[in-house]
C-alpha cells in the first residue's frame, strides 16, 4: 500500500514542523495540514515566512521548499480527511481543568472531536494515525468511536509518538534517533505499520525505525518524557545540595557524565523544566498509575514535579531575600521569557511563575525575550488569574531592547539560555543599573568571573 496524501489535523508546535519534514522529504506526498484556527493557517500561508506561526531554527526554508507543491496549510478539514490515505492527529491535548482528573489526566475532548469528524466524512478506508502524545489505551477510544459513528468504512489506528523538541525540531525531525511505530499485530494492523515504515524510509535507515504494537507505542512516548524530565530533577535537586556545600553543580554534572552509564545529556541544572509536555505527561502518567491503583508508583513519578516547582520556587525566593528581603517597589528585568531558546513558545515556562511570585512581592518587571510577543506574556500571567489583567500590565513592562529593559534595574534575572545573552556588552548593562547590581544566572550561561569583574553580585543555579 503506497500512500498518495497525507492529512494532518492540528498545525500546531508538531503538526507543522513533521508535516513539512515529511513533505519536503517525500515529494510524491500530498500533504495537507489542516487546522480550525483560521489565523494559524493565515500565518502558515502567509508570503514573509518570518511571519510562520511558529519560530524554529530552519523550519521557514522547509516551508518554502514544498509549500505550493505538496504542502498546504488549509481550513478546509473534510476536503482533506476525504481526499487522505492517512490522517494524522496532531491536536493539542492539555492537562484537564475540570471535572474527574482535573489537574492530572490529559483532556481528550480535541482528539474525540476529531475522531467523530473523521467518522463522520469518511467514505474510503483510513489510516489513522496518533501523533498527540496520549494516554496508554486511547487507540482504543478512537477506535470505538470510529467503527460506532462510521459510514462502514475500515479504520487502522497507528501511534506513532513524536520525539522531536522544540528549537531543535526541524534537526530531530531530519536525523531522529528513532521512529516509533505502534500499531494491531493481526494482518490489517502490519499493513498499515508497512505503510507508515514506507513514507519514514524516504529519509530514515529502516533500523531505526521501530515497530511495537500500539500500547508500547503509547507508553513509551510518556515515559521517554518522564526519564528526561526526571533527569533535570534529578540535577537541579543537587544543585540546592550544590549551593550549601560548595560543590558546584556543573562540575558534578560534567564528572558524574562521563560515566557512560549516565551520559552527559540533559545534566544542565536550571529555574526548572517547562514545555508543554514533561508536566502534562508526568502527570498524565500519575493518573494513569493511580487510576490503576498503583499509588507507589505514582508517588515517585509526582516527586519530579514537586521538585520541579520547587526550584522555580527558590529562584524566585532567593531573588527576593538576596536583595535585602524586599523587592517591592524594585525594577527586575527578566532576560528570556521562552521555556528554552530558540523557540517562540512559552508554555509552563518557568519565567511565568517565578514572574507570578515576585509580582506577588509587589516588584516591577521588565521582561525582554527575542522571540515572545508581548501578547504572550500578558496572556501567559493573565491565565494564572493571580491578579487582574490591568494589574499585571502595570506590573510588567515588555521591551524590545535588552538594554532598556535593563535600565535602572536593581537585578537581572537570566530565564531562558538564549545565546545572545553572553554576547551584551555588560559593563553598559552595569553603568546603567542601581547599585548593587545583582545577576541571578538561571540558567549557568553568563561568564560569572567576567561579571564579577564589572562589579556584579553574581549568583547561579547550583554554585
Ligand atoms: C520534550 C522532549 O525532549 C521531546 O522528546 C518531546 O517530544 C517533547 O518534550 P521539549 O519540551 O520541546 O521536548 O524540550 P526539551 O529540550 O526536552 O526541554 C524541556 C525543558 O527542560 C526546557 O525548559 C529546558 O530548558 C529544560 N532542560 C532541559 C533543563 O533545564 N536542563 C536540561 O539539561 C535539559
Ligand atoms: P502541539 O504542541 O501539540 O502541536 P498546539 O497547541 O501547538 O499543540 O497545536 C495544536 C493545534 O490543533 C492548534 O492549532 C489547534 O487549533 C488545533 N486543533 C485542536 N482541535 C482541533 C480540531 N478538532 N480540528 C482541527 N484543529 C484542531
């Protein structure tokens, strides 16, 4: 079975990115990627790619190789589910915030929506596969749903979790370490596998993608999440221990990762994990444990989260008693406000919360990032519902500039690891700022023995 087109529903962080890659690689493919948001496919389509709704490192020069050719961004959903061999469902699926679960389980509302769309327009056979991350046994819900509301038409549903991280999505895409592939073990289920192996083998060795039935497909995306989140728990839990007994965390990480059992990845100590998946899915993971009763082992998945919020915790608790126990009143600039660099999105970064905490402490925050619009950043603390929406604008000022945003300030606080930070002239952010000038490092990037030179009262995570 050799597939002509290809629909993916869902232009978001993954749709856009894998569906591009795909396209680009496989110029025989149709690839339609559609999306009920009108404004993202707007940007998708729009002529100066600068203006793509997503920022990624060479994402914009895929775009241009195949969009017009074999790649289309559109709002038209049942145009594009009819004319597909294989649909891809890459909707959002955040954590509940309502009802049975909420806080915890994934809110499936968009991927059943979408089943029942796919249900209900479908006239030929379908593969339909998961590129959400999921639930274990959610194939089976699909499933359900479009054998009970379909036109009669056979279903095959694959998971085929991704892997990619942002800011590096467009790298990953090209060279993964791995596919993954879930799907039936009957005849119906390897076909379809076949299918999807074919469209990855246009630029991927076929030994590195691999095939699983489909509940190991499921788990194995959650918890290749949990390992990674836990590891930068893991490191940031020492660099506490770091900071009281003169150890410093970056030459335990380097020491203990080059022990080949360890590895060296993922051993950077920071203000805290964010993203919208390492949270999501460890909780997501919790409940899923719990509702099996399996109450140990959701215990010692949660501790990553609760370490996690704690770190974000103390950053901003240290910022605070640091500066003589009061910030009230005092101009903090935030550089970065990106859950990491090189990417425009900010979900469950850390700099909203320790923001939330100090604005708590009645400071005056000057945010400047590289790639967040200042609509996201209001949009981001006005989702916390801590305060007003009029409270948060006078709290927060959002620049363009780094060194206005710097301006007059009493402390720098380093929250995303944008490479642009090392390279400020900082003895002009020192000559402008109030006296003492501190540096708090979120992030370990700045050179601390320069600083200090300048004049600055530096501190970093873990030293
Ligand atoms: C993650 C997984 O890496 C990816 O495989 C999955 O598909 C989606 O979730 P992503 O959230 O995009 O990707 O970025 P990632 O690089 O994993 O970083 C997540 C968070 O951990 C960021 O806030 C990052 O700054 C932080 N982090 C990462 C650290 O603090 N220290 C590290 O050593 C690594
Ligand atoms: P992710 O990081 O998982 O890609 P995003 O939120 O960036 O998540 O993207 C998910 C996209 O899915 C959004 O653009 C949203 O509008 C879209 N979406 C959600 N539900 C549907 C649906 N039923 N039909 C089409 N698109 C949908």
């Amino acid at each position: 079975m050799k597939i002509k087109n290809i629909c993916c529903i869902g232009a978001g962080y993954v749709g856009g990115p894998t569906m591009a890659v795909i396209a680009h690689k496989c110029p025989d493919i149709k690839v339609t990627i559609v999306d009920i948001n009108e404004q993202r496919i707007a940007d998708w389509n729009n002529e100066d790619v600068s203006k793509l709704p997503i920022y990624e490192p060479g994402l914009a020069d895929i775009v241009l190789s195949a969009r017009g050719k074999n790649l289309f961004f559109s709002t038209d959903i049942e145009k594009a589910i009819n004319e597909a061999e294989m649909i891809f469902i890459s909707v959002n699926t955040p954590t509940k915030t309502y009802g049975v679960g909420k806080g915890m389980a994934a809110d499936l509302k968009y991927i059943e929506l979408c089943a029942r769309q796919i249900a209900e327009v479908a006239k030929d056979d379908k593969i339909v596969v998961e590129k959400s991350t999921l639930p274990v046994r959610t194939a089976q819900a699909i499933k359900n749903i479009l054998e009970n509301t379909g036109n009669g038409v056979n279903f095959q549903i694959l998971s085929n979790p991704e892997f990619l991280a942002e800011g590096t999505a467009i790298d990953d895409l090209l060279h993964p370490d791995r596919v993954l592939i879930g799907g039936d073990t009957d005849e119906a289920g390897q076909k379809a596998i076949g299918a999807l192996v074919d469209v990855y083998a246009n630029w991927i060795s076929r030994d590195k993608i691999l095939t699983t039935n489909v509940w190991s497909s499921e788990l194995s995306k959650l918890t290749a999440n949990a390992f990674l989140a836990q590891r930068v728990s893991s490191i940031n839990a020492m660099s506490e221990l770091c900071e009281k007994t003169g150890a410093d965390v970056n030459e335990v990480a380097k020491a203990i990762g080059m022990d080949s059992r360890i590895g060296s990845k993922f051993l950077k100590s920071s203000v805290g994990f964010g993203g919208s998946c390492f949270q999501k899915d460890i909780l997501n993971l919790v409940y899923i444990a719990k509702s099996y009763g399996l109450n140990e082992v959701a215990d010692y998945w949660e501790q990553v989260i609760i370490m996690n919020d704690h770190q974000k915790r103390r950053f901003g608790a240290n910022i605070v008693k640091t500066l003589y126990n009061t910030v009230s009143g005092k101009k903090i600039a935030f550089l970065g406000w990106a859950f990491k660099k090189d990417t425009n999105d900010t979900r469950e970064s850390a700099s909203i919360y320790v923001a939330d905490d100090l604005l708590y402490e009645q400071a005056n925050i000057a945010v400047y990032d590289p790639k967040v619009k200042e609509k996201a950043i209001y949009r981001d603390l006005n989702y916390l519902s801590t305060r007003t929406e009029e409270e948060n604008k006078k709290g927060v000022t959002v620049h363009i500039d780094p060194y206005e945003a710097c301006k007059d300030a009493h402390a720098i606080a380093v929250l995303t690891e944008w490479d642009e930070f090392k390279t400020y002239d900082w003895q002009k952010i020192y000559d402008n700022m109030k006296k003492p000038a501190f540096v708090f490092d979120g992030r370990n990037i700045l050179d601390e023995g320069a600083l200090r030179d300048i004049g600055f009262i530096f501190q970093g995570i873990g030293k």
